[in-house]
C-alpha cells in the first residue's frame, strides 16, 4: 500500500494528491491518513512543500464530499422514503428516526458537517443527509473545506515529523485499518441483530 502511494505521488504530484484524496471520499481505497501522512514525508524528503499539499489535499476531499452531497440533494427527502419504507431493517432506521436527524440537520447541520471532518467513515457519509436536507451548496462547502483543512493539515504534519520512516507508519496502519473494519463490521451486525422497530 506504502509503494503504490508514494508512486502515485511521485508520478502526479499535487494531482496525485487531489485524486487519491477525491476517491478516498467516493469509494474509500485508502484512509486519508496513509495518504496526507505520506504527503507529508514527500515535504521531508523535499519532493512537495506542506501549503500546496494542504489546499491540494483539501480540495480533493471537498470535491469527494460533494459527489455525496449531490448524490443526497438529488434523492430528495421525500424520495427518500420508500427506501427507508423498504430497507429500513438493514439501516436499523425507521422514517421517524429520518424526520428526527432531518429536523436535527436543518438547525445544526454546519457544525456538524464540520465536526464529523475529524471522524472516520462518518466524514464522509454526513454528506448525504447534508445533501438530503437541502443544506445550501456554499454552507457545505464552506464548513466541509474548513474541517477538512484543519484535518489535513494535521495528518500532513504528522507525516512531516515521521520523515523518511514510511515503512514504521505502513506497519501500523495496515493491522490498525484492518481491526478498525472488523469493528465496524461487528457493530454494524450486531445492531442489525438487535433492532426493533417501533412499529408493525
């Protein structure tokens, strides 16, 4: 994983970090901590510098969150539904618990866009209910590019203070990931086992 990345990034440089970043927020290959912890080496090996890595980083994670975002504005609240209608017991989610985070998301939704930046997996999903809600397209953006860039700027920091010893994080990174997906995994079933709804 360590090499493919490191040569993705030789190879398009802030490019390769904009694109690894967008499709780590679309179809999630590759944490965005391996990617901005190794960009970050690239800056103490003297390949990039920490600023342009940052805001090309950044902007790939935006541009990610939005396919999201447009993905829940065109589903819509109400087309939204008969999905829940239908596999709501997969979801371990009934319309009523739609209609709460709905109602939660149009009070709230900035900040907590802004905060679940700096949380696994829900950093990505939170943009489909931002974009179900109708949150407004430059809120979302706004909030999503701040959060991400304090994120980012962190990790690339992180990667920065590393250096040269990638082999030390791809050793970690790889057992961490791996445990991390099986408690998901885990949780996910097991509160599918466990779920009632409140109606018939």
């Amino acid at each position: 994983m360590t090499e493919f990345i490191l040569n993705a990034i030789a190879w398009g440089g802030y490019l390769g970090i904009f694109l690894l970043m967008a499709l780590e927020n679309i179809i999630p290959p590759i944490p965005s901590e391996v990617i901005m912890g190794l960009g970050g080496m690239a800056v103490a090996r003297g390949d990039m510098t920490i600023v342009p890595l940052v805001l090309w980083g950044t902007a790939g994670t935006t541009a990610g969150n939005y396919v999201w975002y447009h993905v829940g504005r065109h589903i819509g609240y109400q087309r939204f539904r008969p999905f829940i209608d239908r596999h709501g017991r997969w979801l371990t989610m009934e319309w009523e618990d739609v209609e709460k985070l709905h109602r939660f998301f149009v009070k709230r939704g900035g900040w907590v866009v802004f905060v679940f930046r700096f949380m696994p997996t829900f950093r990505t999903l939170v943009s489909l209910p931002a974009g179900i809600t109708c949150m407004p397209l430059w809120r979302f953006l706004i909030w999503t590019f701040a959060g991400s860039l304090i994120w980012n700027a962190i990790l690339a920091a992180a990667g920065l203070y590393l250096g040269s010893r990638y082999a030390e994080l791809d050793k970690y990174v790889g057992p961490l990931a791996i445990a991390l997906t099986v408690v998901m995994i885990g949780g996910y079933l097991w509160r599918v086992a466990t779920w009632k709804p409140r109606r018939r």
